[in-house]
C-alpha cells in the first residue's frame, strides 16, 4: 500500500491532489509529479520517486532540475519552463533523467499548468521509443549532412504542390527552410529560372504518366543561393490513390562539377589537338626526307668538281636546286623542331655574317616566285654593308619567310623593299616592306599563332600558317623578335634586329671539305626498300670505282642474297631503319650471328630522326658504328664510307 | 529587409531613454513579458528575437556569420543603429548578457550600461584556473538532446502545420506560439553558445555592469560567479536567492526591482 502523497510545508491543503487522486497516481505505469511555479518540487507520486531511485518523500522541496542529466537541464531550463510559464503546458518534450547509478534515463516530459500556479508534471520512460528516435536522428543527420537536398515531392494531377519532406539543404539551395517548402513547392519551384521551371514541370508531368524516374539539370534564378547555379534533379515517381504523385529524390548543386567536367573536356581536347598536331608533323618531315634525299642527293653529284660538264646555266639552275633543296631540308628540320616543343629550336649558333650578302641572297630565291606574281623587289642601296652576328640557317629562313610572305600577300604589281638602318644602340634594323592589304588589329592579335592563316585559308593563297611563327622564333633566337608596322590598304612592314659585328671578324670565305679519292674497296651491302634512295647510293658510290654495291630490299632478302652461293661477304653494312619485314637494327643483330659479319661495321641509314634511336649513343648501343640521316651529305658520306672500309677487317672472304 | 524587420523587433513604452531587452538562448522576447511592461512608463522599451527565434527572419541566418556570438553581437549592432538608439541599457539574460558585452564593445556609445541575467563567458570547463560547469560530453549530449526533440517539430508539428487546406492558418499559429525556434538554427546557435570563450570580451566592459545571479543555477554555477567578481571589478553583482537560470521569468518582481536599482543608481546620462 502506498504511503499518502508527501507535500511541501506550507502549501495550502487544498493544492494538494485528494487522496483518491493521489492513490491513482501511485498507481500509474508513469511518474507523475507536482511543481512550484520556481521548479520546486511540491509533490511526487510513487513511481516517480521509484524511477530516480529516491526514498518515499525524499524528492520533495528539491529543485525539479536535479534530477536531470546536464544536458536536459540546459533544455528544461532555456526552453522547458519558459515556454511552460508562458503557454501553460508542454507535451512530449524528450528529456534525460539522472539515475543513482550515473546513467541516464530518457523520458517524455507532460505537464500543464495548474489554477494556483502549480504545474503537474508527467514523465514517461522512453527506452524503446529512444531507439527510433536515435535511428531516425541518424537519417536525419545523414539527410542534412549531405550535401544535396534529399526531398520528397507530392504533386497532385501533374501539378507540384509542396515538398512533405526536404532536408535542411533546401536552405542552402533554393534559400527557403524546410517549413517553407512543405507549405508550397513553390518555395523551391519559385527559385528557379523560369526556363528550368518550365523543364521541370514538364518533366514531373511526363514522369508521373510513364512512371519513368527524371534526371535533368536546373538552373537557379540569380540572387538564390549560391547564385545562377546549376542543379541536378533527380527522382522517382511513386503512383498514389486520386492521381497523388510522391516523388523521392535529391537536387544537388553541380556548378562545380560541371566545371571541372568541361575544364576537362578543353584540356582534353587541348591535348588531343596538340599529339594530332605533334604526330602530323612528324610524320611530315619523315614523309619530305626522302623525296629531299633524291633531290639533294643527286644534286651534289651533278654539281660535283665544280660542276664540270654542265653548261653555265644549267650550274646556275642547279645552285637554285641545292639552296631550294636545302631551305627546305631546313624548314622540315624546322618543323620538327616545332612539334618538338613548340617553343624552341636548338641554340643557334652567332657568327659574323656580311649583311648585304645575306639579303641578296634571300632576295634571289624570293626572284621566281615574285617575278611569278609580277611583285618588285628592292633590295638595300648599293655602296654600304654591315657585319652582324647570326645564325646563317635562321637569318636565311626568317627573311626567306618574311620575303615570301611579302610575294604571298601582296597585290599584283606591288612592290617589296629590304632593307636596313640602324635599331637599337649596337644593332641593325632590318625591314621587309610590301604594298599589300595590311592587317586589321584582331589579324594582328592572331599573327603569330601556329597554322592560323588569318582567313587567308578562305583564298587561293597557298600556306602553311607556320612561317611567322618560325620567323618570331628565329628573330627571338637571335636575341630579337618581329616587330610588324601595318595600315589597311596600304601595306605592311615586318622587320627585326641583328647585332652588329666587327667586319674583321669574317671568316675567310668558301672552305670546302676535300675529300680524298682514297684507293678504298670492298662490297657494300645496302638494305633499302627506296628505289630512289638505292639509286642514289649507288651513284654515290660509283664515285668510289673499288667498291662494288649489293642491294636488297628486305631483311629476307638481303639473308637470301649472302646465302647465295659464291656470295661476296660485304666490308660494310648500310641498313635502312624501317624495312618491310623488319627493322635495321633486327637485322644487324642477325647478320651478325653469320661469322663473316659478326665485326663488319654497320650504318644506320635513317630518315627517322624523331624516334629513339635518335641519340647517337642510342645508334651505337644497337651496333651500329654511325647513322647517316637522309637526306645524305655526299660529301660527307663518302668520307664516311672510306673511314669505314679503311678501318674495316681484312676482307678475308672477298 | 532592415533590421528592425529581420530581428522582429517591437518598441514599446514612454520615455527617451531606451532599454533593451535582449532573451536568451532556447526562448524569444516573449520571456520578458513579466518584467519588461514595468519599464513602459520610464522607458523606450525594445524587445526583439534573435535570428531562428519567434518572428525573426529565417533567411538572414548566415552559417558563417552566427557561427560565432560575435555574428549575434552584429545584429544587435544593427538593430540598435536601425533603431538609432544611443546611452541604451541593455538587459541581456543568459548569452544575450556575453551578446550585449561584444555590442558594447564594438558599437561604443550605443550601449551606456549592461545588466547581465544569469550569464556565463564560457560554459566548457578551462582546466585548472575555470571551471564553467560543461565538459564537452555534456555539450554534445545537449546538441543531441535538442536535435532529438526538434525531430519532433519536424515529425509533428510541422506536418500538422501543413494538413490539407488550412496550411497558412496553422502555420501562424505556430509562429505565434511561445519560444517558437527554428530546429536548424537553434542547433547552431547552442553551438556557438555552448563552445564558445567569450572571457575576453567580457574583461575588456568599460562600462557600469550589473550582474544577476541565482544562488542555485545549472547553468550558470558558483565557479562563474566567481570569476565574474574577479574579472568586472566595475560591476555590481546581486543574487537572488533561488534555484533556477530564468529569474525574469521565476522571479520577476526581484528582477525588476534589481533593474530599477542599477538603472537609478547607475552613471549613464539620462
């Protein structure tokens, strides 16, 4: 039997609850207790004093707050009781009770506020319920940690009306609070652009009548959240009773996302264009080596001893020939040098050159073309020259690209001035001017840009849109750069500067290699799968009556031929990298299996200088004693050739 | 919108001098309903709710910004210049009293005097030398506990806020409600309260302080009271005897006369 309900000293009989009452209140599965209005405890039924492990009595006139954990006081004191004080009663408040033994209890807080001031307080335990609740606190938490909005959509006959659930991201993303977008979706639909609102709506009616999830890509109004953002919205449709859509899905901002995605893209791109680019002009400057290497080739042989046997103008014809042949030679080494890097060329090398010499020059080879389109070139006054210092291959390239430009660009009949004055203290200003249509800034802006033809690509005007940008790495590696001077319609004028020497300086002119007729002999072996360059070989080496040429076409073949009976061992190897069935250096390694061959020295007849073997340390890790590039150097070839075969062991089978 | 709208705030009374009535953490202006009408016919009286409290403008919560008391400090800046309101004597309960101190400090001669209900500088104990009353378990356990039952706003509330039809309706009604807070902010804003040091600002008051305490106070625990004496030699403290962190609300004609006292004796112009 309970003990009668213990109250606080000096509270009227009548606040007290009534005996009856009190007996039911000892009985209730819950705790029931009664508060001063200052949270002193007035009374306390059984099983509240049972739940915080108190003695019969012992709670009274104690403050209500001590029987809580920390953390419930905080809330019982800053939320709790205010609120009770000034609305008269709470229900369902979660609060934690302090046990004897330390841990907490949670429990349910009731109460209401009595007539006479007092507040009448129920607790109910919460063990099982506080296991829900800390499951659906760990979905919320999840939901509002990340960082999208996770939501769910009720739309009735296709029409969004409002948000039940969207989580606290809703904030960040549309600046509305949850509260807001489950009154009306259009707390949310009212943040996006009117575009998108109008996709979205068009997509949440689609998807309602297929049953079909939606993913599509939003963009929020100016001024809304992170401003003029991109979202991504996806969801699935869920059919209810009455033409009732739920739709459960998550909006996230993607704006960073897609930035990255198409920063990606451009790079991508960007290196997609640039290895296209870097691969073409490769494999254009091996593609060009050999026509050159019959063309260069040959043209030495024919100009040989001074060219003997040929007729003025034909030794003339054939200077053009060589200086064409070798500007281009230079060009494709050019070339490779751009797809190379891009930037720079190798060091050029500065030595005193006779300036007037050097225009001439550059201007005789621009003669045909110009004479072609009826342009007129003038050169610099007669009566002066200058020294300067330059690389002889770039001064030549820059002003042949600036000249040809000139001829290019020009209106028939115009006119092209080289010439030069003094530049900068210590330097020479040397300017190509032309009569043609001038250029416009936004050409000017683009001039030096690798294959940009400037709309010039739109005329019949052939080009590569390289020249310029050669010529400014030209003038730059000889410490200059390409200044242009332009006026619509009336012409343009590039120039550029060159150091000036001391004219003492200039090396004696025309020191040409001699090369001996030495006795040299012994069988070549030539494995090649280039008609032209076999031809050209062996007119070479009929200059070398004592060496006798074999040729084969194919790594087969050339085994087919030294296994011939009676074959003549050759003295020397010269292989060509690519074969058809094979590559120069797997073929040296099986020739050199055969003893006769096992020291022959070998050549490495290329026109690949872009690939590995490029380096000569390279070459002569896979056994090769020297590579020669096409296009060949007569001369210096055939000096090779009898180095070799001089230095080569005795011929013991020949 | 300005600030007046953004932190509801309502003027009241006769008077030039104002007083401002600033609520604490967990509640809104509606707790000083049983002290401050004492003061209409003294005062200008000015009662406003915090950001994510009463009839604040939820939009103007600033993660950043109310990420620390001194972002609450700015809007009361901004409300005492919106309501261009100088010499005023801020009554601040609970970390509204840390609020008003930062406004005083950064915003002189807006606030001429400072009466502090039950405050606190740091609730996380500072071993050895301050023991605020809090370890960090008692924090996180609160930050818990407040999520646990806002879950019921969420869960209940709000969806009954929103039935079929009546949905406006129910919703002013619940704004109308007493100690109405916003679930994601109140979260944050017991953070920033609860972890927070606001020592410093209180040293640095320069101006007549009254401090409020209760002789039993959970939150707010003798250690503090003792280091308030040590470190506001200017203020006047007072207790009053009771259990409990709200005495404008358990004991309001004490508090009221307490805050009569220091606003008579105290050395602001008039």
């Amino acid at each position: 039997m309970n003990k009668p309900a213990a109250t606080a000293p000096g509270l009227p009989a009548t606040a007290a609850l009534a005996p009856a009452a009190r007996a039911l209140a000892d009985a209730l599965p819950c705790a029931w207790l009664r508060l001063g209005s200052d949270g002193h405890i007035l009374e306390a039924a059984r099983p509240a004093e049972r739940l915080v492990g108190a003695a019969p009595g012992a709670l009274v006139g104690r403050p209500f707050d001590e029987l809580l954990t920390l953390a419930a006081r905080v809330v019982y004191q800053t939320h709790l009781l205010p609120l009770l004080q000034l609305a008269g009663h709470t229900a369902e408040l979660n609060l934690a009770l302090r046990l004897p033994g330390g841990q907490a209890l949670d429990v349910l807080f009731y109460s209401s506020r009595r007539d006479d001031g007092s507040f009448e307080v129920l607790l109910a335990p919460i063990r099982q319920r506080r296991r829900i609740e800390d499951e659906l606190l760990r979905v919320k938490r999840a939901a509002d940690q990340a960082p999208m909005m996770v939501f769910q959509l009720l739309c009735n006959a296709g029409v969004p009306q409002r948000f039940p659930y969207a989580s606290q991201s809703v904030r960040e993303l549309y600046g509305c609070t949850p509260e807001a977008a489950a009154a009306s979706a259009e707390a949310v639909l009212g943040a996006l652009r009117p575009g998108s609102r109008e996709q979205l709506l068009a997509a949440l009616d689609e998807g309602a009548r297929s049953g079909q999830p939606c993913r599509l890509q939003l963009q929020c109004a100016a001024g809304v959240g992170h401003g003029a953002a991109m979202h991504e919205f996806v969801a699935t449709p869920r059919a209810m009773a009455d033409g009732v859509v739920l739709w459960h899905g998550y909006a996230a901002d993607v704006t960073e996302r897609l930035r990255l995605e198409r920063e990606a893209q451009d790079r991508s791109a960007a290196e997609q264009s640039a290895r296209v680019r870097k691969a073409f002009l490769a494999r254009a400057s091996h593609e060009l080596r050999t026509p050159l290497n019959a063309i260069l080739g040959f043209a030495q042989l024919l100009g040989r001893d001074g060219g003997a046997g040929l007729r003025p103008d034909q030794q003339q014809a054939l200077g053009v020939l060589q200086t064409a042949g070798r500007h281009m030679l230079s060009l494709v080494n050019r070339l490779l040098d751009l797809s190379r890097a891009e930037t720079e060329g190798p060091a050029p090398v500065l030595q005193p050159l006779a300036l007037r010499a050097e225009l001439e020059a550059a201007l005789e080879g621009l003669r045909p073309q110009a004479a072609e389109r009826g342009v007129a070139l003038h050169g610099p006054a007669p009566g002066r020259d200058e020294t300067v210092l330059a690389d002889a291959l770039s001064l030549r390239q820059l002003l042949t690209n600036l000249l040809s430009n000139a001829v290019k660009y020009n209106r028939p009949g115009g006119r092209i001035e080289l010439d030069w004055a003094p530049g900068s203290p210590g330097w020479l200003r040397v300017t190509v001017g032309d009569t043609g249509v001038g250029l416009s800034d936004a050409q000017r802006a683009h001039l030096f840009e690798p294959f940009n033809r400037l709309g010039a690509e739109a005329s019949a005007t052939e080009g590569t849109g390289l020249g310029l940008v050669l010529a400014q790495q030209q003038a730059r590696s000889m410490g200059s750069d390409i200044a242009v001077d332009s006026m619509r319609g009336v012409g343009s004028r590039f120039s550029f500067e060159l150091q000036r020497a001391e004219a003492a300086s200039l090396p004696p002119p025309g020191q040409g290699a001699e090369a001996a007729q030495g006795p040299v002999q012994g069988t070549v072996l030539y494995v090649e799968d280039n008609e032209v360059n076999v031809l050209l070989m062996r007119a070479l080496l009929a200059l070398r009556p004592g060496v006798r040429l074999i040729t084969a076409t194919s790594g087969a073949e050339a085994e087919a031929l030294l296994d011939a009976p009676g074959a003549a061992q050759p003295a020397l190897l010269l292989l060509d990298l690519n074969l058809p069935d094979t590559h120069g250096h797997e073929l040296l390694q099986r020739l050199r299996r055969r003893p006769a061959l096992a020291r022959v020295p070998a050549v490495l007849v290329t026109a690949a200088v872009e690939e590995a073997i490029d380096e000569p340390a390279a070459t002569e890790a896979l056994g090769f004693a020297e590579r020669w590039i096409k296009p060949l150097e007569v001369e210096a070839s055939l000096a090779a050739l009898d180095r070799l075969l001089l230095r080569a062991p005795a011929q013991a089978a020949d | 919108m300005d600030a007046i709208q953004r932190s509801n705030v309502v003027i009241r009374g006769q008077g030039t001098r104002a007083m401002v009535f600033a609520h604490g953490f967990g509640c809104d202006q509606n707790m000083w309903r049983f002290v401050a009408p004492a003061f209409e016919a003294t005062h200008r009286v000015v009662l406003f709710d915090h950001i994510g409290c009463g009839l604040s403008d939820l939009q103007a919560f600033d993660e950043r910004r109310h990420g620390q008391l001194c972002g609450w400090a700015q809007d009361v800046i901004e409300v005492l210049e919106a309501a261009d309101l100088h010499d005023a004597i801020f009554v601040g309960h609970s970390v509204s009293a840390t609020i008003g101190a930062i406004a005083a400090n950064g915003a002189p001669g807006r606030i001429g005097q400072l009466a502090m209900l039950c405050p606190s500088p740091r609730y996380l104990n500072d071993p050895p030398h301050y023991t605020g009353g809090f370890e960090r378990a008692d924090i996180d356990a609160l930050l818990d506990m407040i999520e646990t039952n806002m879950l019921g706003w969420a869960s209940f509330l709000a969806p009954m806020a929103m039935g079929a039809g009546n949905a406006p309706e129910l919703i002013d009604e619940l704004k109308a409600s007493f100690c109405a807070i916003d679930p994601y902010i109140t979260r944050r804003f017991a953070a920033a309260t609860f972890l927070g040091d606001n020592r410093a600002d209180l040293q640095q008051l320069g101006l007549p302080t009254l401090v409020v305490e209760m002789t039993q106070d959970a939150i707010a625990p003798a250690s503090v009271g003792r280091w308030l004496r040590e470190h506001l030699p200017q203020a006047r403290f007072e207790t009053i005897d009771g259990s409990g962190h709200c005495p404008h609300m358990t004991h309001p004609d004490e508090t009221t006369a307490l805050l009569r006292r220091f606003i008579d004796g105290g050395t602001g112009a008039a």
